[in-house]
C-alpha cells in the first residue's frame, strides 16, 4: 500500500434547497466555508472549525461545510464514526455529491475497510455525471478500488482496475506494485509481475515494498534467481530496517539481510 489519504475538501461550495433558509444565509454560509479553504490549508483546525460550524448552524443544507468539516475532524484526530456521520451528512442532502463519494471511499480505504471503500468507490464511478473530481481523482479512485480488490482477492476485478489506473496514469508507483503483487497471487506471473515492481522501482526508488515483492518473486521463480532476491531484500532492509515481511515469506535470504543490518 502506497496511498496516502487523499480527501477533497474545497471546491464547490453547494447548499440544498430549503424555503425556510434567507438567501442572505444561504450566501454567509458559502463565504465562510470559502475562506474556512483558507485556514484548513494553513492547517489552521480550530479557527477553520468555528466558520464551519456557524457555515451550517447559517444554513444546514451546506452539504459541502460537513464535508470540509468531516476532513477537519479527521485531521483533528476524531473518531472514525465522527468524521463519517459528518461525510454521511453531505451524502444525504446531496446523494451525487461526487467531492464527498470520493472523500469517503479515501476515508474507507485508508480505515481498511476495504468493503465499503469498494461501495464507495462504486457509487461515484456509477455517477451519471461526475462535476467536481478531477481525472488525476479518478484514476486515484480506480487505484485504491483495485487494491481493495486485491485485499478481498478478487484478483480479477483487481487487475482490470489497476490496468485502468495504469492506463490513465503510467507513471503511478503503486499501481504498478499493486497489479505486479496481482499478477504474483493470481496466476503465478513472475516475469510480468518482476517487470511490474521494477517498473514501480525506477519510478520510485525508495519503494521498499516492491523491492520485496520482486525479491519473493525472483526467489519463487523456476528457476530461482538467489542473488538477485538476495540483492532485493538487501536493499529493502537498507531501505526500511523495522519492515515488516508483509509477502510473509519466512525467507531465510531476508531474515539474513536483517541480521546483517544489525551486525
């Protein structure tokens, strides 16, 4: 896993329609989620929670305040429930609100619950019309969709979303690793898959994980090629000394490489 939590939080400012809400509301409320921008990007939590918080006692159609306000209380250290009753929120007054869809399925995937990430992702891929995200989100989109995939092991759903991504967007490292990673557990690839995490190592050459995974694949392959998984997990202990043998291989070339770090 390589993605980090990418949350949208500042575009559009949208209110739901309500009779009961003055136009005059409905404007103080935009302006202060506008400059409220402003101090989420200078991480400015507290004083951007104020103008959030009047935003929507102003007009609590905001659907765009609870979602700037839901990424504030994640960056805040709120509890999970906390920041996605307030993702929720936005959703429910605008269901197609796609800067939240996408918002929530980052949140999802970065909690490692990667069912919902998926229905997430789903719902706004779905989307008749998509106004707000941006391409380069929507390869993210397809990107962390795959790699929930890939952790459910439904590996063919996985690959089809990372060769999407990848198609979009080339030179994405963790896709690249992702698909290799595929490849290896579905159908034992190991010369794609070593192209793969090479492939993701040149673009990134401090990728610890695609050292091991082309490492496993090197030692696993017929025939094995001992020196050249060696020389990767080598690197990827001088990369990361704590890591972990996410692949868990039990490899004796890596429990070496370790111990040879410490000595």
């Amino acid at each position: 896993m390589k993605h980090p939590l990418i949350i949208a939080f500042f575009t559009f400012i949208g209110c739901g329609q309500s009779n009961t809400i003055s136009d005059s509301q409905k404007m103080q409320s935009v302006e202060l989620t506008i400059r409220s921008k402003e101090l989420l990007q200078k991480k400015s939590l507290d004083s951007a929670a104020i103008l959030l918080k009047t935003a929507i006692e102003l007009d609590p159609n905001n659907y765009t305040a609870y979602n700037n306000r839901a990424y504030l209380k994640f960056k805040d250290g709120h509890s999970p429930g906390d920041v996605l009753a307030d993702y929720k929120k936005s959703l429910e007054i605008k269901p197609d609100y796609d800067i939240a869809l996408f918002s929530i399925a980052n949140f999802y995937f970065h909690n490692k619950d990667y069912a919902n990430a998926i229905e997430y992702a789903n719902q706004l891929l779905n989307l008749n019309k998509r106004t707000e995200v941006t391409s380069s989100e929507i390869q993210h989109i397809y990107s962390i969709r795959g790699e929930s995939y890939k952790y459910s092991q439904d590996y063919g759903k996985a690959i089809s979303d990372l060769r999407k991504a990848l198609q979009m967007n080339p030179k994405d490292a963790g896709a690249n690793k992702e698909l290799g990673d595929c490849l290896y557990y579905d159908s034992k690839n190991m010369d794609l898959a070593i192209q793969l995490y090479t492939k993701a190592i040149n673009l990134d050459s401090m990728y610890y994980q695609a050292f091991l995974g082309r490492a496993q694949c090197y030692e696993n392959k017929s025939p094995a090629d001992v020196e050249a998984a060696r020389m990767d997990y080598q690197r990827a202990v001088e990369i990361n000394p704590d890591l972990e043998d996410i692949y868990d291989t039990k490899s004796a070339l890596l429990i070496a490489a370790k111990q040879k770090l410490r000595n």
